[in-house]
C-alpha cells in the first residue's frame, strides 16, 4: 500500500476514534483532553501502532495552527452581554493571574530540581494557564448550572491568559539562552505593545468582518467559510508581523464579530465550532504521539510534588490574589481556583525550549505532560462534586411544561409590506436593514414563489413580506425607511 494512503487511513481511524472515544466525557465525565492524549500515546512509538514521531517542530506549528482556530471560535461563542460584568476580574485572572501563578510554581521547582530561578520561571510560566473548555464539557455530562457570574468569568479567562503564557514563556525563553538581548524595561514595553497591537487590530478584523460578509454577496455559501479562514489567517499573520500578539487578536476578534449580526451567522458559528474540534483533536494526538510514556515513570515523583502544589497552593494563591478586591465569595474563588486545569496550551508551549537548544527541554516536556495528565483527571473527575460542595451551582427554577401558559400569536400583529420598484432596500440582504429584534421577516412571497428568508436573502422590488412586529409605532418607523426611494445616479 503507498505510503499516502496508509498515513490517510491511520489519520482517519484516529480521528473516528476520537470521535467516539469522546462519547466516554459525556458518560462518564472524563475530559475529552485525556482521552484524545491517551489515543496519541497508544498509537506512538511506545503503544500499540507504534507511529514514531518526534518532530517536535511541526508538532509546535500544528498546536500554533490550531490554537489560532480553537481561540477564533472560542470567541465566536462568547456572548459579549455575558462577559462584561466580569470583564475586570476576567482580565486580571488572565494577566495578574497567570503571573502570581508562574511565580509560585517557580518557587515550588526551584527548591525541588536542580533549576536555576530563571529555569523554574520558565516551567511555571508554560505551566500557568487553563483549559476551562473541558470544565464546561464536563459540568455539561453531570448536568451541573454554575451561579451567572462564574460561567462567564471562567470562559473569558481561559480564552484570554493563552497569549500571557505565551508571552511569559518566550520572553523568559529569550533571556535564559539570550541573557544580554533585551533589558526588563525593554520586555515591559514589548508587552504592551503587543497586546495593544494585538487588541487594535483584533477589534479592527472582527468589526469589519461581518461589514464585509453583509456586503460580499457570495453566489455560493461555501465561500464564506472559506473567507472568514482566510481572514482570520490575515489577522494572526500581519500582527505577528507587526510584533503584536496575534493569539490575542483572533479571540478578540471572534468575541466583537459576535456581537454584530451577519449572513450566515449561525451556520458560520458552527462550522468553526466544528473546525475547532477538528483542530483539538489533531494538536491533541499529535501532542500524545510526541511523548514517550515510557520516561514518564522518570517524573513521576518530581511531577506529582508539582502539580499538588499547583493545584493546592500556586492556582489558589493566583486567583485570591487577583480577585482580592471583587465582590466573589470565599468559596467561588476556590471553586475558580479548583477550575484550573491544565489543556493543551501548556503542552504546546513545553515544546517552546526544544527548538532553542535549551538542554533541560526534554525534562520540562516530560513533567508538563505529567502534570497536564494529572491535573485534567484528578480535577476533571472531582469538579462535579466541588461544585456541590462549595454550592455554586445555580438555583434557577426549572418550570413545567403544564405551569406554562399557551399564548397564541394574535392576528394584529401580522403584517404585510409590498416593496416598490424605487425602494431603497432593492438589492439588500437582510441582515443589512439592522432590523429591531421584535421586527421579523417570516415569509416573502415572490411572484407565484413563497420564500423563507435568511439574513442573507437579497429583497427584490415587487417582494410582498409577511411581518411580525407588536409595536405599530416601531412597525411604521421601519417600514418608512423601506418606502424612502433611491438617489438618483
């Protein structure tokens, strides 16, 4: 068999796999990072299939390419209504946070390895930021509601203390193999320049990008999906090239493209959702092809010592200090404290050391592999039981079907509109009218053609429109910019 058809068909049978495999998070609550981890490690060169891997390079350059995805759709999901009450606390956890806990488990290495201070940073630094996405996959599998405030701070804090990390560790990268390089000062300043580079472009991309999606009028809608991967690579390409932080950008940009309506927004949204597992899925096999479990035995101890610390006292010490002057309780705070499980990132950047020639490379990969195996099993398993013990789960009533009253659509307010030839909205999507939310669209009859309308339905002159609004007075406002006629040309 060629050589081709055998990688497809290995490829293939690891993504079904894992597909099925993941069925295991909803039953039994087991995070979907474990499992795919575990798939890698039995198909490398020490399990059953015996794949040898160990390109460590294209192992970094696929969880680059994937975290840029997985961070995009991260922030497509996230509602920006949710997070701005917590979006101070969000923010220092992610900063702040990720920092108090890089120092603290520098202390922990240091006095437990053979580690410079510098080095121990550096482990702490990879090791520092979460991946709550799994939390959620498993409150979802134990049907477990979190208080309002903690679910929106807990996602916008795992999908924006990446670039910290990342940034933390290249820098810290930088000054152990490059000591004479850059002064403190002069990273200080790098830092907010890339973030603030970062968050301009970030909030420029993801503004104009449901502007040009409304106004592109693509004949075929597999395009879209195809242009919104093209834009986000533009976006992470040129500010990386402009020196800011491109991981930052694209999840700002997905969270302000969110809040704006565009043509195909729900099916956009999903395919990203989809490219995202398919991103996961990949770095996360690839990530367990690199490892060798058979030297994991080696820092087992060392690991364990680690990750205790880092569960009990650095993550801990992170957010209380963070979050000292919020209004969150003693026992939201552990429970976000609890929350910290180490994802793929930490992974990702353990390979960070290798491709700068730094001689305790393999060392830190193998302990941060340990400690992100631990950490999404032991916590991963208990947090359903956390949440209840600390009660942060919500109190939301569930009503009865039989308690709710039906209420019929009455007839007022149904409404038709007959579009002129002059109108000015000939030629327009609909998602380009900005239409109040109460003001919908149900039907369009089109000559002897009856339509149901999206947002990217273009409206044609002599469309009779079935509208239902409640308001007359909102209803007559619309419908007059309707009748306003075209300039003439």
């Amino acid at each position: 068999m060629a050589t081709i058809e055998l990688y497809l068909l290995i490829t293939a049978f690891l993504m079904l796999l894992s597909v099925v495999a993941s069925k295991l998070s909803t039953t039994f609550g087991i995070p979907s990072l474990f499992i795919f981890l575990g798939l890698g490690m039995l198909a490398g060169s020490d399990g059953i299939l015996g794949i040898e891997f160990d390109n460590v390079e294209l192992a970094q350059n696929i969880g680059t390419l994937a975290l840029i995805f997985i961070l995009f759709g991260g922030g497509l999901d996230t509602v920006w209504k949710s997070i701005k009450p917590v979006l101070k606390n969000g923010l220092m956890l992610a900063t702040f946070g990720v920092l108090f806990t890089a120092f603290f488990v520098a202390l922990c290495v240091y006095y437990l390895l053979d580690f410079t201070f510098l080095e121990s940073l550096l482990l702490g630094a990879i090791i520092s930021s979460t991946d709550a996405a799994a939390v959620f996959a498993i409150l979802r599998a134990k049907g477990i509601s979190l208080k309002k405030r903690l679910s929106p701070l807990l996602e916008l804090e795992s999908g924006s203390n990446d670039p910290m990390a990342i940034f933390l560790t290249v820098a810290i990268l930088q000054i152990i193999m490059l000591p004479e390089t850059s002064s403190a000062s002069e990273w200080i300043f790098k830092f907010f320049l890339q973030f603030f580079i970062g968050g301009i472009l970030g909030y420029l991309f993801g503004y104009l990008l449901p502007i040009i999606l409304n106004r592109i009028h693509l004949s075929f809608y597999g395009l879209y999906p195809v242009f919104t991967i093209g834009w986000i690579l533009l976006l992470f390409s040129s500010t990386s090239l402009l020196e800011g932080n491109g991981f930052l950008a694209v999840y700002m940009a997905g969270i302000v493209a969110n809040t704006r309506e565009f043509v195909h927004k729900k099916n956009l949204t999903g395919f990203h959702d989809g490219l995202s597992w398919i991103m996961q899925i990949a770095v996360f096999l690839a990530l367990g092809l690199l490892v060798f479990p058979s030297e994991l035995p080696d820092v087992a101890i060392s690991g364990l010592a680690i990750a205790l610390w880092l569960m009990f006292v650095a993550r801990p010490a992170g957010v209380f200090l963070s979050t000292m002057f919020s209004s969150f309780t003693i026992k939201e705070k552990t429970f976000i404290s609890w929350v910290g499980l180490r994802g793929a990132v930490p992974i990702i950047l353990a390979t960070y050391p290798y491709l700068q020639g730094f001689e305790k490379s393999n060392l830190i990969f193998n302990i941060v592999f340990f400690i992100v195996l631990f950490s999404i099993l032991i916590q991963g398993a208990t947090l359903p039981i956390v949440a209840k013990w600390l009660k942060v789960e919500s109190k939301s009533k569930n009503f009865k079907a039989e308690n709710v009253i039906a209420s019929p659509l009455f007839y007022h307010t149904l409404k038709q509109f007959y579009i002129e030839e002059e109108s000015k909205v000939i030629g327009l999507s609909i998602v380009e009218l900005d239409l109040p939310a109460d003001f919908l669209i149900l039907l369009i009859k089109r000559e002897n053609d009856y339509i149901k309308p999206t947002g990217s339905t273009l409206l044609e002159k002599n469309d009779m429109l079935l509208i239902q609004c409640n308001s007359d007075r909102k209803y007559k406002k619309v419908l007059k910019t309707f009748q306003t006629q075209k300039k003439a040309t």
